[in-house]
C-alpha cells in the first residue's frame, strides 16, 4: 500500500517532530512573551508530532479520495495517540506535560475535543498540502544520502532522548521523594496538635487535676515517678524537631530539583506533578518570584 522505505518513514518522522518542535517552541515563545524550548527532549524535536504526522499518514492515506474519511480517521488516530502517550508519560514520569484539564469534554487531562477537532483539520492539512512536497523532496533523494542521514539523526535523536529520559527519571523519583516527605510532614503535624491539645490538658476544668491524679495512681501502683506532662512536653518537642528536619529535607530537595526542573519547567510551562500537583506550581512561583527579583 505504501511505497516508502523504513529509511524514509523515518526521514518523514524527523521532519515532522522538526515541524512540530517549530510550531510549538513559536506558539508558547508568543504567549510567554519569552523564548522557550517546548517539548521533552533537548534538541529541536518533538517526537509526539512526529508520532501523529506517521500514524496519521498510515491511517489516512488509504482514504485521500475521501475529505471527509481523511478528517474522521486522522482524528481519531491521532487522538487516540495523544491519549496513550499522555497516560504513558505520566505513568513513568509523575509529571503531565500537557492538560487539558481546563478545556471543555476532556478525558483525564489528556486529551480534549478543541485538541482533537485541531488533529482533525491538521490531517487534512498534512494529506492534501502539507505532505506531498515534503514527499517529492524526499522521494528525490538518493538512497545513498537518505539511509545514512536517517541513521545518522536517529543516533543523535537516541542519544537525547536517553539524556531527557534520565532527567526526567530523576525528577520523578525526586517528585516521588517530596510526597512521601510531605505526607509525612501532615501525620506530624497532626501528632504535634494532638500532644499539644492532650499536653494542655484540655479535658475540661479539672484537667490539671485528672493528670495530677493519674500520675499519683501510677507513682502508688508502681512505685515509679512519672510525669505525664513532662512526657508529652518532651514528646511534643522530639516530634518538632522531627517536624523541623522534614521540613529542611523538603527545603533541600527543592534545591536539588531546581536546576534540571527549571529547564523542564521553560521547555513544558503548563506541565504539572499527577501525585503532587502543587509542587511544580510552588517552584514555578519560586522561579518567577527570583526573576522579578532580577529585573528590580
């Protein structure tokens, strides 16, 4: 059915992750009024673009007769595409680097009906305009300089991939590492309000003298001294110097994210923590308070 070779498909692939990685880095650099670098990789590549131009080309060229056909299947393909990386990459990574969680008739964030309705008119697009001299250009070089060339970015385009891949690794298990941390921190907190309600003998008016009474009834049974109010206050500040060092940890993990996630951040500025979804807010305001800061 198609007459490209693996060599080509990949060429067409790079284009298009180019064209991607152009169309997008242009439409966020206008709207955040500064340069960014979108996408999860490094170089000028977005692979999901790419991804989306050779699905839809598989799915949709048996029905170029058809614009209708074309819009419906290359909709749905890519569509279907976006959903299934979407879930992968915030399966793997804890982070969302796209959501359409504000949009109307949306699934999870992943995918929404203005996004599919725009793959829709981009299929059309890329069969009936887009693709055919993309086609021409490629179809006319020799195989001498398309299979090297093809091998040649495909080295380099690994080679970024595995360097994003463990940053974004990293970021995940430092994600990770900050919720477990601050889960923690809440059953602190809780533990410290409930010593300190206990410590300030909040049982009433004759609470000063039910602990008084209690400790009497331990020192006559035992024959031990045992203050209870001595060893809530003393529990009270172990758990608040426990309290204080899970808070420097947090503070240091912030730190250590700081550089790789910022990068992230410039390159994915509406991307989000799934299991902890203030934090990147929190350093995304973080960022945005030091650059004021700078501009003063």
């Amino acid at each position: 059915m198609y007459e490209y070779s693996i060599f080509q498909w990949l060429i067409f692939f790079y284009i298009y992750c180019f064209f991607g990685w152009c169309f997008e880095s242009a439409y966020v650099s206008v709207k955040k009024k500064t340069p960014v670098n979108r996408g999860f990789m490094h170089g000028p590549l977005l692979p999901l673009y790419g991804s989306g131009a050779v699905t839809v080309l598989f799915a949709a060229l048996p029905f170029r007769e058809f614009p209708a056909a074309v819009y419906l299947v290359g909709m749905t393909a890519a569509t279907l595409l976006e959903y299934a990386v979407g879930v992968t990459m915030e399966a793997l990574f804890k982070v969302r680097y796209w959501d359409y969680s504000n949009q109307k008739f949306n699934i999870q964030g992943h995918i929404c009906l203005s996004s599919s309705i725009a793959w829709g008119f981009l299929s059309v697009a890329l069969i009936y305009g887009m693709h055919e001299p993309i086609e021409r250009f490629v179809c006319h070089l020799p195989f001498r300089i398309v299979n090297p060339a093809a091998i040649l970015i495909s080295m380099l385009a690994a080679a970024d991939f595995a360097a994003s891949l463990k940053t974004a690794l990293d970021i995940r298990d430092l994600i990770v590492q900050a919720e477990r941390m601050r889960t923690e921190l809440g059953h602190m907190k809780r533990r410290v309000e409930i010593i300190d309600t206990f410590a300030r003998a909040q049982l009433g008016a004759r609470g000063e003298e039910i602990l008084d009474r209690l400790e009497e009834t331990v020192e006559e049974r035992f024959g031990v001294e045992f203050s209870i109010k001595e060893q809530l206050q003393e529990t009270r500040e172990q758990f608040q110097e426990q309290l204080q060092e899970t808070r420097e940890h947090i503070q240091e993990t912030k730190e250590q994210l700081s550089k790789d996630i910022i990068k992230m951040l410039k390159r994915n500025p509406g991307a989000r923590a799934s299991i902890l979804p203030g934090f990147l807010e929190e350093l995304r305001e973080g960022i945005k308070e030091k650059n004021d800061e700078k501009k003063r």
